[in-house]
C-alpha cells in the first residue's frame, strides 16, 4: 500500500503534465507513493498517450466529464489508497525529497516525537520555475501575494500558520492533508469560477479543527508563464469568482468591502502594476454583480 497519494487535476496540458509526472518520479521515497491523475477532456488523444505510457511509478489516469478542479480533486480522493494525500497541479513540478517532507510532518519517524496534536494540513513553499523567463508580472504575483503569498507567511516557517488567516495560504496547488479528512472535507462542487475554491476550502477545513503548518523544506516550481494580459484577465475572473462565492458563503472575507474597497477605486486609478491589477479585479466585481463599468 502507498504512503502517499498525490492527486493532479489535468486539462489539455500534456507536455506540463508529463514533466510533473517526470518530476515525480525522481522523488526520493518513489517507491511509497501513487499518482492519481484526473483528466477532464473526453478523447484526449496525448493524454491517452500518457496513460498508456510506462511510468517508474504506480499512475493511475481517469477521464471525466467536463468539471471544475474541485470535483477533480474530489474525484481524486475517492481513489486514493493511502492514509495522507498531497494535492498539486500538472504544472507543478516537485523537488526530489518534496513527498517525504509532507510525509514526515505527518507521520515522523521514531524516536521523533510527533509535533503536531490536532490534524493538520501542511502547506509547501511554492516558487516559479526558473527554467521559463520570469516576467515582471510574475514577480510581482509572488511579491505581492496576488498569486502566492509566501513571504507574508515566512515567519511561520516550520510552524503553524495562525488560525484566522491559514484559510488565505490554503493552496491546493501543493498541499497535504489525512485522507480521511480530504474525504470529509470535500471541495465544493458548485465553485464553477476560478480563484477562491481554495481559500472556501481552507475555511472549512479550519471549522473542521484542521490546522495549517507550513514546510519551507518541502519545494516546489510552478511552470507556467503568466503575460500581463493573461494576469489581468485572470484578475478579472477572480473579481467575478469573489461576488459569486459571497453570495453562497456568507463568512467568505475576500470581497472588498468599506474603506478597502474605497482604498481599491484610489489605487486602480494608478497606471502602476497594483493599480492596473485592482482596477481589473473591481472590473470583475461589477461584471459578478451584474452592474455595467
């Protein structure tokens, strides 16, 4: 049986995929883990290509029908065999010892007494890859916390993340927690737009007793070039994403509300790489909202 079952939702990237799956071969405890990959795109002929190639690693490849990442995942989990699930995305390509430093936090190895008293999700770092040409716009995603907010966490290293704001870290882009636990935590299938499926998760996993600790020590790439454009457009997505899960989760905190939001109209009138982002994510607000710019 494995220790660890690693679950990647896929959609029509099969080159990124296929180096994930690369990467995951050359973990260092390879032999303990299982791939479960969830693909959403009917006749795929290169992701049929994947599946019916010869992997180093137990890989197990389903199709579905068209679906948002959460139902993926959730898919996912249903499958896995073992006790503690790390969930990534096909473009995330993992360091060789990233799976058994989840699994370590985990379930450490005697004489290590076990640190953690309540259950927990351990959150790994996540960086670009520095393969691709890293744009501007990309360093300030990172930077600023738009796409992952790290260094607002970095002083929590190796620690839990304060419980009122880990719902915010909850990146199911490179995230592990107990099966049993993603079981009866599931994503919330009517999340249809991008953007906050995970932070919705990460609230409900904290009303669950699930903390978050976060393990610099387990690294992982994001390969995945971002333009200017494509950040903008994304930022309107998630505007749009925001109204709509406010509307089915009242204790969602995300959308702008007050004086945050009047503080958001100031800067978006700023031709500067924040202003520029906040004008495009009021721009999704008001199109979630139904109201014309």
């Amino acid at each position: 049986m494995p220790l660890l079952s690693i679950i990647i939702p896929t959609h029509k990237r099969p080159d990124t995929l296929e180096a994930c799956l690369q990467h995951l071969e050359s973990q260092t405890i390879k032999d303990s883990i299982e791939v479960i990959v969830i693909n959403d795109v009917p006749n795929d002929k290169e992701y049929e290509r994947l599946a019916n190639s010869s992997w180093q690693i137990p890989i197990v490849f389903e199709t579905i029908p068209p679906c948002h990442q959460g139902v993926a995942r959730n898919k996912g989990v249903q499958k896995a065999r073992s006790s503690t699930v790390l969930f990534i995305g096909d473009d995330i390509f993992l360091d060789p010892n990233a799976c058994e430093t989840h699994l370590r936090i985990h379930h450490p190895l005697p004489p290590t007494p076990h640190p953690l008293r309540t259950p927990v999700a351990v959150l790994g770092e996540t960086d670009w890859d520095p393969n691709m040409t890293i744009t501007p716009v990309m360093k300030w995603l990172m930077e600023s916390g738009w796409q992952f907010g790290y260094p607002q966490i970095s002083r929590y290293a190796h620690g839990m993340i304060p419980k009122n704001i880990q719902h915010q870290f909850t990146y199911t882009s490179h995230i592990s927690v107990p099966t049993d636990i993603a079981l009866r935590t599931p994503f919330n299938p009517s999340s249809t737009l991008y953007g906050w499926e995970d932070i919705e998760w990460g609230m409900r996993l904290r009303e669950n007793g699930v903390q978050v600790f976060f393990e610099p020590d387990a690294m992982a790439h994001h390969h995945h070039m971002i333009t200017m454009k494509d950040s903008l457009k994304r930022m309107e997505t998630i505007g749009a994403s925001a109204v709509a899960l406010s509307k089915s989760v009242p204790e969602f905190d995300r959308l702008p509300k007050g004086l945050k939001k009047l503080a958001y109209s100031v800067c978006a009138q700023f031709p500067t790489m924040a202003g520029k982002h906040r004008k495009a994510f009021l721009k999704g607000i008001k199109q979630g909202l139904g109201v014309s710019s």
